[in-house]
C-alpha cells in the first residue's frame, strides 16, 4: 500500500505534511499581523501580500486533499483497478489542475512579499537606490512570469482541456512537459534571486557579527524552499528525459505525488519563512538589548543619587537630583520593548540598526560608566562619570 512506498509518493505524509504547514502558515500570518499592531508599524504592501498567498496555499491544500480522496496523489497505478481510474479520471485532473494555478500564485505572492519586506527594510527613506531598483525590476519579472505561466497551463492543450481527462492528452497536450520543465527550472532561478538579495545589504547592517548571523539565519531559512524546488526541478526534468509517452505507460501516479510533496513542501515553508523576520524584530525586542539597556539606566539612576546625597545639601541639591532623576526616567522609558513611535515605515529598520550603536568602550571592573549627560540647574554642563 502506499504507507510502505518512500515518504515523498505515500499519501499519508502528503497528508502529514500539508496539514502541519498550513497550520503553521496560518500562525505564522496571524503573528506577522499582530507584531504590526504590537510594534504601531503601517501594514504595507508586504504585509497584504501574505494573504492572497495563505489563501491560495489553503486552495491548494484542498485541491490536494480532494486528490488523495479520489486516490489521485499519494498512490500507484497498481493500487487501483482500470474501474477506479476511469470512474475518477476527470476528477484528479481537474484536482491536478487546480493545484498547479494555486501554487503558481501562491509562490509567486510569497516571492512579492519577500521583496517588499526587503524595500521596507533595507530601502528606507531613498536609501540604497541601487537596491531598490533591483526590487522593482523582480517585480516585474515575477509578474510576468505569474501571467505567463498561468496563461501556459489554461492553454497547455492547445484550447482542448478536456484533454487532459478524456483520453487525448498525448494527441493535444503536447506542450505539457516543456511547460513544467520551463516553470520548474524559473522557478529555482527565481528562489535563488530572491533569497541572495539581502545578504549584502545584511552584511552593512550596523550591528554585532552574531545578530547579523542571527537576522541572516532567519531569511536563510528559505533555503529549505529552495531545496524542495530543486529536489521538484530534479524529477520533473527525469520526466522530461522519459517522455510523456513512456510515464503515461508505466505509473504517472507515482511521479505526481513525488512532484506534489515538493511542491506543497516548497510553497508552505516559503509562507512561513517570509513571515518570521518580522515576526521575530519584535519579539526578539523583549531580551537581551532592551533588559540590559533598563538595568543600566537603573544602576545609573542609583548611581547619581549617591553622588547627589554626598555632594550636594539644601533644596538646591534636591532640585539637581530631581532634574537628574526626571531625566533618566525619560531616558529609561524610551528604551520601551517595542517601538513607541507611531506609524513609521522606518520601525523595523531601526530595530535592525540600533542593535550594534548601544555598545561602549570597556569600563574597569568595579567602576561605572554613565553615557547621558545631566545638566545642572545651575546652568553648567557637568558629565556625571565615576
């Protein structure tokens, strides 16, 4: 039975997998949304653009769950008998083609949003003109190649669809595996484009080495999408090499759902994938830089009170250590988790920059450094360090 077959051609990890990664697409989408509303960024274009994704990768998922009912993904030729195949013949087709329509706009809103959030992030304010031309002119290519390809399958049988279940395919669809040859070796050159693009602007980023490596590690996650487009490419083009004649002769079943599972792999992990950087500049907010950034205003705080009692007696002294203390509660209140400004465009930019310019010279052990000047009452500029 299928259970026994490799994972990549069994219904019951086509099954699997498509159900984990909707869910986690589903919070993945959920969560971006909500760190918006969390951090009072804008949602923009790359935000929106997860959306038409989620739905065409839900469409997607049911076209394939539709197949796998009808035994159309995730079984061999040899599990049914001429009777099952031909009683659910026009089916499975129409199930087949749903799902390549689906993933070809679902990976193509994916490949969108990711260059977006490239725009927002690293093109912020006319920065990196170079950069975003480059952005804008993938958006192009990529829609092209949506309408391209899209027009390709409606019209792969030359205007005969019905080909595709009546018994005709070889006489009329003709055009087939040249189509999926063309949209599969595209579709990896695109993957590989979008996903090499921010690596140099990443390496500018001013920050420390390891959240460089930390941020590039997110967007390289993508590189599991790359992989199953490669491992797809890597079948279609053994199809291609047999030809249309010979597959339809021996098990076509088998090698569909071998090209499904990389396909739903491909365009579940790309939605997750363009959704967790942005996810993560905000929730990443709550440790290390901001905690440390609050016990340091905290130390400093107590610090100028101590001096403040020694140094300075009389309501002239308390004034100064209210000034100061007014300050650094200022100060400290700034260094909030999240963005408190309201709707900037620049929010995550600055999360991404801002990390690395807080860091000081060494101080020796048992000394303290305060970074804020404090300005008297009397008028003259003091810097408080000890």
């Amino acid at each position: 039975m299928s259970d026994n077959r490799p994972s990549d051609r069994s219904a019951s990890a086509l099954l699997a997998l498509a159900s984990v990664l909707l869910a986690l697409s589903l919070i993945t989408v959920m969560l971006r949304f909500y760190a918006r509303r969390r951090q009072k960024a804008p949602i923009l274009w790359d935000d929106w653009m997860t959306l038409p994704a989620l739905i065409a990768f839900i469409g997607a998922t049911s076209c394939l769950y539709f197949g796998v009912s009808l035994k159309a993904f995730g079984y061999s030729a040899t599990d049914l008998t001429k009777e099952q195949v031909a009683a659910t013949k026009e089916r499975s087709a129409k199930a087949q083609l749903g799902l390549n329509f689906t993933s070809l706009f679902c990976l193509a809103c994916s490949k969108a949003s990711a260059l977006l959030f490239y725009r927002r992030i690293f093109c912020v304010s006319g920065r990196k003109a170079i950069l975003h031309r480059a952005i804008v002119a993938t958006l192009v290519v990529l829609f092209l190649w949506l309408v391209a390809f899209e027009l390709l399958i409606a019209f792969q049988c030359q205007g005969h669809l019905s080909a595709l279940w009546d018994g005709t395919q070889l006489k009329y669809c003709t055009y087939s595996y040249p189509l999926l040859q063309g949209y599969a070796i595209s579709d990896f050159l695109l993957d590989v484009w979008v996903l090499v693009l921010p690596i140099y602007p990443i390496t500018e980023l001013q920050t420390t080495k390891s959240r460089r490596f930390a941020i590039g590690g997110i967007f390289l996650l993508a590189c599991i999408g790359v992989g199953s487009s490669i491992a797809r490419m890597v079948i279609i083009l053994q199809l291609v090499h047999l030809g249309q004649a010979t597959v339809h002769s021996t098990d076509p079943l088998q090698y569909i759902s071998r090209v499904t599972f990389y396909w739903v792999l491909e365009m579940g992990v790309s939605l997750v994938a363009i959704n967790l950087p942005s996810i993560w500049l905000v929730f990443a907010s709550v440790a290390p830089d901001a905690i440390l950034r609050s016990i340091c205003s905290a130390v400093s705080l107590a610090s100028i009170r101590s001096r403040g009692s020694k140094g300075s007696k009389g309501s002239k002294g308390s004034r100064n250590r209210s000034n100061a203390e007014q300050h650094l509660k200022s100060r400290t209140s700034t260094s909030s988790l999240v963005p408190s400004t309201g709707a900037s465009a620049e929010a995550e930019a600055y999360e991404l920059r801002c990390s690395g310019q807080h860091r000081h010279a060494d101080v020796p052990s048992g000394q303290i450094h305060v970074s804020h000047s404090v300005q008297q009452s009397t008028g003259t500029r003091h810097h408080e360090q000890v």
